[in-house]
C-alpha cells in the first residue's frame, strides 16, 4: 500500500500554534510518499537518503528513522502492535526549506499503518500520534500545526486553526491574479533547534511569572510585569494571533494588499521581539520589500535560516528571480532556491 503526505506552508501565526494560538497554513503540493508492506523484520529504507536500516525491535537511533519509529511507538502506547513491515520513503519535499517534511512523514507513517493494518484510527487521532513521535521520541517541542495541516488539508483552502480547541474553519484561497512563492535561503544556522526549545521555555516563564494556564488569558497591559526579553516574546504571542485573525479576514474579502502588509509586520516581530530570523532571510525580505508587485514576504518556520514566502502580484516574483539570486549569492556566497507553490488535499492514498 503506498500513501502521500503533503508539507505545508503557514501564511502566518508563527509560533503561536505551541502557546494555543491562532495559525493560518495550507497543504502544500509537494509530497513525502511512503509504501508499507509486511516483512521478517523492520526494514526503513529511504531513496532521499539512499539508505536501507533494518531492526529487529523499533528502537531510538537519533536520524531520520525516529520520525516512523516514534509513531509506532504511540500506536503500542495505544494499544495498537505494529509487526515487522518494510516502509520505503521517498519525497519531493525540500528538507530544511521550513515546509516540515518531519511531519509529512510522521503523518504518512500514522496513515498508512493505521490503513494497512484496519486500525482505521480518526485522522485527528493520527494528528495526535504524529505530534506526539515528534515532542515525545524525537524531541522536538512543536505544536500540532504541522501535523494537522498534512492531514486535513484541503486544495483550494487554507485552514484557520485554533490550536487551543482545534477547531478549524476552511478558508477560500483564490488566488487569481496573485501567487505565492518560497525563497529557500539554504541555510539553517546550528541554534535552530535548541533555540526553538529556549523559545518555548520561556514562554514557559511568562505564564508562570503571570499565574496563567494559557497566552489566551493574557492581557497587553499585563506586560509590563515581565522582564525585557520575556516581555518581547510575549508581545510578539499576542500581536501575531491578532494578525492571524485580520488576515483571514483579509483571505475572504480577496484583498491581498492588506494581507502582504501584515506578512511584512509578522517578519518584523519575528525579527525584533522573537528574535528567531537571521541574517540571510532578513536580506531576502528587505530587498523584496522594495519592489513594485511584492505585496509580502517574511520568514517562515522555527527561524534562523529556513525560507521566506512570498506574496505578489502575478508574474511579478519570475521577473525578479535572477536580480535576487545574484545580489543574495554576492552578499552571502549561497545559492538561494525557488518554490512556486499550491494548496493540495491532505494525506491520502495514492
């Protein structure tokens, strides 16, 4: 049996979705494929990595194995045994470009074994599981974003998600006379990932320090009682689920011009109050921010390197390319990449 997991891309809610905030992403239409068979043993075998792992027990071996052994794993806490299969993965989806190909694959994993074994496990369930691999076995704090955006995605549609409640509402995503791109930076600076984790730490504090549960009890004059850094952090928190809001609002009435404005002032809290971008996506947004026809653009994902999506006017974005590729190649001796991209239904099979 072979199934299909999309990546995705957030318009905007930037590490809102782990402190019950508001998100706005879509299902991109680049994939991580996956096929499941029963065998003797547990086979992983990659064509990305060109690699074959073969165990007799699932087991913890720090690479990219983790993302499908942690999921079985939280079938087995569930009560589900998943016997020796063969999984063979194969993806068009960039690695490190900030489309969370982590998740496509946890969600492919959840999917097809709960198919293929007649688990047949509701989807949020497989939301859950997939998250779950990703805090819990391979250890990365994330929010449930990622996971349920590869899953319930829809073409044609951005999902607006309350990660408190999860409820959702599909947005229309018309994008007539206007397209969205990726610029891949090529970089992802060594803090990425213990910086994410420090982010949410202190988020951590700031509710602690103000005897909340949750950033959605918080009020703006309740800053002042935080520390500079903590007080920053959680503006941003605030600031950025408003945006979420005005964007959608902006989504279903068409107007690209506002949405684009709230993507550049997204980036700008990103870069001064959470202090997640980096050097390399702020050049890529500051040179787009000066074009006629780029309505938008700030970093996406974790941060500190990772892309930047790109809101304009159609056409536009092709127009600029080599003028871009040459001034970042000049100032950073990197190649950046581009990524036209479209919205696509969620995990299925193929």
């Amino acid at each position: 049996m072979k199934v299909k997991a999309p990546g995705r891309i957030n318009i905007i809610g930037e590490h809102t979705d782990y402190n019950d905030g508001y998100v706005l992403p879509f299902a991109v239409n680049r994939f991580v494929f996956l096929s499941i068979e029963r065998s003797e043993k547990y086979l992983f075998c990659s064509e990305t990595m060109n690699e074959t792992v073969e165990m007799d027990e699932p087991k913890k071996l720090n690479s990219w194995t983790d993302y499908i052994v942690g999921v079985m794993k939280s079938f087995e806490k569930r009560g589900y045994h998943v016997p020796p299969v063969r999984i063979e993965v194969s993806s068009n989806l960039p690695v490190g470009a900030g489309l969370s190909s982590s998740a496509a694959i946890e969600v492919a994993s959840a999917f097809a074994i709960s198919e293929y074994f007649g688990f047949n496990l509701p989807k949020l369930e497989l939301v859950k599981i997939a998250r779950e691999a990703e805090v819990e076995f391979v250890g990365v704090r994330c929010g449930i974003m990622d996971q349920f955006t590869s899953t319930f995605g829809k073409k044609d549609h951005a999902i607006f998600l309350d990660t408190m409640t999860l409820e959702y509402e599909y947005v229309p995503l018309k994008l007539e006379g206007y397209e969205i791109d990726l610029v891949d930076s090529n970089v992802k600076h060594e803090l990425s990932s213990s910086e994410y984790n420090k982010r949410r730490r202190e988020c951590e504090e700031i509710l602690k320090i103000l005897g909340k549960k949750s950033f959605r009890e918080i009020r703006e004059e309740e800053l002042s009682k935080l520390p500079d850094t903590l007080r920053k952090r959680a503006q941003h928190v605030l600031e950025e689920n408003k945006r979420v809001l005005e964007s959608v609002e902006a989504l279903k009435k068409g107007d690209f011009e506002t949405l684009g404005k709230l993507l550049f002032a997204s980036h700008e809290s990103l870069r001064d109050l959470y202090e997640v971008s980096c050097e390399e996506t702020d050049f890529i947004v500051d040179f787009l921010r000066e074009k006629d026809g780029i309505l938008g653009a700030r970093m996406v994902g974790g941060g500190f390197g990772g892309s930047v999506i790109v809101l304009s006017k159609k056409g536009v974005f092709e127009s600029l390319k080599e003028e871009l590729f040459e001034a970042y190649k000049e100032q950073f001796g990197i190649e950046p990449s581009f990524l036209q991209i479209e919205s696509t239904d969620g995990v299925q099979r193929v």
